[in-house]
C-alpha cells in the first residue's frame, strides 16, 4: 500500500507508516499529538481530547489492543472521552476501561442498545447491554456523563430525556430542567 497526497500524513507530524496493519508499530512517541497541539489549543482556552470507537478496541498488535497503544504513545496531557457503548462493541467491559483511566478520562458518552456494531439503534437506558449505573460508578474522576444516541427508532428528543431523567431519577448525576 502507498500513500496519495490525501492519506500522507499531516505536514507537522513526523511519523512514518508500514505497509499492512499486520506489520504496524507504534510511531514515534506523541506522533498524534505533538507536543505544539496542546499549547496552540490552549491559546483558545481548548485542550486536545481523545474519543474512541470500537475498532481500538477490536484491533490487536503484537497482543496489545489499538486502544492500549494509543492511549500508552498519546501525550498525557490529552484528555480522555471514553464512549462506554463503543468499548463494549469492541469486546471489552467499560467499567474497566474506566476504572483503569485513573484521572486521565473526564467524559463518557453514554447511549444503550443491543452492542452489535455500527449499525444498532439505540435504546433507552437499562433497555440495552449497558450497564449503565456501573459505568456512570467506575470512575470518581469522570466530570460530565454525556447523553448520547446516534440512531434510534424512538423520537430522539423523547430518547435523549429518558436517557437524562434515567440518570437523575437514579442518583446518578445531577441537572436541571
């Protein structure tokens, strides 16, 4: 495989690539976030953050997940945004991805349905494969529970206040109306 002009990598990064994903290694240490990104960014009072998906998860090199490696290569000054669903699409139990994060992950996104793939229509909380009051728990450093639903065959706007009053009427954040 050989790079076109659209798929090089960005001018500032200086990172090389091999030709397979069977014969990847890790680039050079903040290859994804160089070290400039964090202070550009602050100049807009903005940090740098990370949200995965459930192929970092999927994806195994050399008996590490995609997901380790980034998170192990990434600047620790980047913020951690686990989304709960894609972890658990991807294999993994949420709860302890985020009970391993420590400090480092301030957001989840939360959405419920059957955890199939890219496809599944989300569903109402405590309706789906998420455990959702276990992962809203695992981790005292996380500041902000997001709501979130990518597709669903209930009103998104019903959805999106069953899902904030689940998480209210249980205890396990707090909002306002």
């Amino acid at each position: 495989m050989t790079r076109t002009k659209s798929d090089a990598p960005h001018p500032r990064w200086s990172c090389s690539s091999t030709s397979s994903s069977s014969q990847w290694a890790p680039p050079p240490r903040n290859c994804w976030h160089r070290p400039r990104s964090r202070p550009s960014a602050a100049r807009y009072g903005m940090r740098i953050g990370y949200h995965n998906h459930f192929a970092e998860f999927r994806e195994v090199f050399g008996g590490r997940r995609a997901y380790d490696i980034l998170l192990g290569e990434l600047d620790r000054a980047v913020v951690v945004e686990l989304d709960t669903y894609w972890a658990k699409v991807g294999g993994t139990d949420p709860t302890k991805v985020l009970a391993s994060l420590g400090k480092r992950v301030e957001f989840i996104h939360i959405k419920d349905g059957p955890g199939k793939g890219m496809d599944d229509f989300m569903v109402p909380y405590g309706t789906g494969v998420i455990d959702v009051p276990g992962v809203v728990c695992a981790n005292p450093a996380v500041k902000w529970n997001l709501v979130e639903m990518d597709r669903s065959h209930y009103d998104m706007f019903w959805l999106l206040g069953n899902c904030y009053d689940y998480l209210i009427g249980r205890g396990l954040a707090t909002g306002r109306r």
